[in-house]
C-alpha cells in the first residue's frame, strides 16, 4: 500500500524543551491510525504539523506525497481536521454550518448543497440538520464537527481526541462513524486519550513518549509484547488454595484470604482447564475461574509508565507557519479543516 504519511527525523521544540526527537513514521493508506501517549508525549505537536498549522525545526513530514513546508496548501487541499473541541457556528443549524463550510472550501452553491447533505448522512445528523448547532448535545456537536472536515471529501480526516468528554453512547456513535470513513475509503489518524478506543478503532497504533516513539504496530501485536495471561482459579476453602497451588505449572501466588491462586501462563485456557480438571479429581470445588489476556493498558503501562495517557500535553506558543490564518486548502476554513 502507498503511505499517506511519512516522516523522516522530524523534531521540533518549544523554547528549547524538545517535543518530537526524530519521528521516522510511514503509514499506510488503507485503515485507521491512532497516536497514544501520556501527557506531553508529542501527539497533538506532531498532528499540528501535519495539518501545517506548525512548522517543524528539522526532518520532513509528507501528507499524501505533499511536504508539509514547501507544499503546504497542498496538504490543506487534501486533509480535514476535527480538533477536541466543536469549531462550528452556534447561530446556525447544522445544514448551514455544512454549507459555509463548503463555500469557503472552495465549492459551488449547488456542490456545497450537495456534499452538506452527504455529510448529514454519514454522520446520521439528518433528524437535527435544521436545528441550530448551539443546542445540539456533546455528542451532536461532535459529529458535526467531524461532519464538516468532511465536506470537501479529504483523503485523510485528523482527529485529535475526537470523543474526549462524551457520554459512552455518543463515544460509540462517532466510533461507528470513524469505522464507516474507513470503509469508505478515507484515511485516519486519531490521537486518543482513551486505550479501549484504538483498540477498536485502530489497525495501527503508534505509542509516543517523551517526543519519540517507542512502539509501533497493530493491537494484537503490541499486545503480544506482554507476556502471557494471568489466571486465577477461587475455590472453596482456604486450605484447598495450596492444594490448587500444586496443580499449577510453574510459579504462582497463593491468596488465604480470597482462597486463590493466580499465575501467569503462555497458553492461559489450556492450563486452567488442566488445573480445573485436576481439582475436579481431588473433588474441590472451584468457585471462580478468570483469565485476564492482556489489553493495550497492559501495553502502556509497560512502555511508559504508571501514567496512563491525557492528551494535549505538548508547550504552549507553537509557531505558525505563513498563511495559516488564512483558508486552508482550496479555502479551506480557517483552524486547518
């Protein structure tokens, strides 16, 4: 597959305090991309110049083959960006906000109309498309962000913490949503300050820290980084738990006061089911058998730390690159849609 993002040593810094230390990045085209990363780990830094909205201080960035400095309304004319907070007019209803949107991109009246009602559709926005955008809830005004980096049908939507403070059903509306651009043949990078998120949503996740990357791959195998499940098999009496404890393979820990043993296995089903059957000979009683396989929680907490990721870290005072107040794009409006 071509890439749709490229970086070769990309660093920038703000008043002397590095954000990004060299990111080599080549992502492909195809499905969805998620930065994570504790607070100030460089997600919103390096999402801010692919959008060109910052100027990098060395290295290269390239969004759809366009360089993010020498072709910089070229990369505007080709991506959308919804940010973590609703950028659309509060005084007027969604179908007007698509439609201004769509003027200042750079299409006719009767386009505009046209890629305005399309993007109520995708978002599922066409109950409330005549109400005006300042009474939508949380979850409405998101989508109608996302709706409007939309409408000049970009090839790649950046998402900057899309779904941060939204209620769990507007979460999984605008889930569905990202998951359907992806069929449909747009390209996405989110960051998210939410693991289960890209574990959902991702087929490649890139974990940032400190302004560099330290992890790179899809869920399943920056998983398989963590070694092995945990088991806990409960039975039904305190001396019966070292009993268990003789059935495991390997080491364990034994917990008298939960009347439990726990242990970290490769092959989690099979040893469990093999300790359960030879507890079942012995004629004790198992009360409860779990088995945790590891998540990409397990896989932040190995590479970064105890600090789960918060999003919008990076210093204050980014530089602004020449014309980013103006329209993007082929104007595009303002903010780097």
């Amino acid at each position: 597959m071509s890439a749709i993002i490229e970086t070769e040593r990309l660093v920038k810094s703000y008043r002397g305090r590095p954000a990004l230390r060299g990111i080599d990045l080549a992502l492909e085209s195809g499905i969805v991309h998620a930065l994570l990363g504790p607070n100030g780990a460089g997600k919103t830094t390096l999402v801010s110049i692919l959008s060109t909205v910052v100027r990098p201080d060395g290295g290269t960035a390239r969004v759809a083959g366009h360089d993010v400095r020498r072709e910089a309304a070229a990369v505007r004319g080709v991506i959308g960006l919804a940010g973590q907070h609703a950028a659309v007019e509060p005084k007027l209803t969604g179908r007007e906000n698509l439609r201004v949107f769509g003027r200042l991109s750079g299409l006719g009246a009767r386009a505009a109309r046209h890629a305005a009602e399309s993007a109520l559709g995708r978002l599922g926005l066409e109950a409330v498309a005549d109400r005006v955008a300042g009474g939508y809830s949380g979850g409405q005004r998101r989508r109608l962000d996302l709706a409007v980096s939309l409408v000049a049908r970009p090839a790649l939507v950046l998402l900057d913490e899309p779904t941060t403070g939204l209620d769990p059903l507007s979460r999984r509306q605008l889930w569905d949503a990202v998951a359907e651009l992806t069929r449909e043949g747009t390209d996405v990078l989110l960051t998210t300050q939410y693991l289960e998120e890209a574990d959902a949503l991702a087929g490649n996740v890139v974990v940032l820290n400190e302004g560099g990357i330290v992890a790179h791959g899809s869920p399943a195998r920056l998983k398989s980084r963590v070694a092995g499940e945990t088991v806990t098999i409960a039975v039904d009496r305190p001396e019966h738990a070292a009993v268990a404890a003789q059935s495991v393979p390997g080491d364990c820990r034994i917990d008298a006061e939960r009347m439990s043993v726990t242990w970290s296995s490769r092959s989690g089903a099979r040893e469990a089911l093999g300790v359960f059957a030879d507890l079942g000979a012995r004629g004790i009683e198992v009360r409860e058998l779990t088995i945790h396989r590891p998540t990409l929680d397990d896989v932040f907490l190995d590479l970064v730390g105890a600090e789960k990721p918060e999003g919008g870290g990076e210093p204050e005072g980014a530089e602004q690159p020449e014309g980013a107040g103006k329209p993007a794009g082929a104007g595009k409006p303002e903010g780097g849609r």
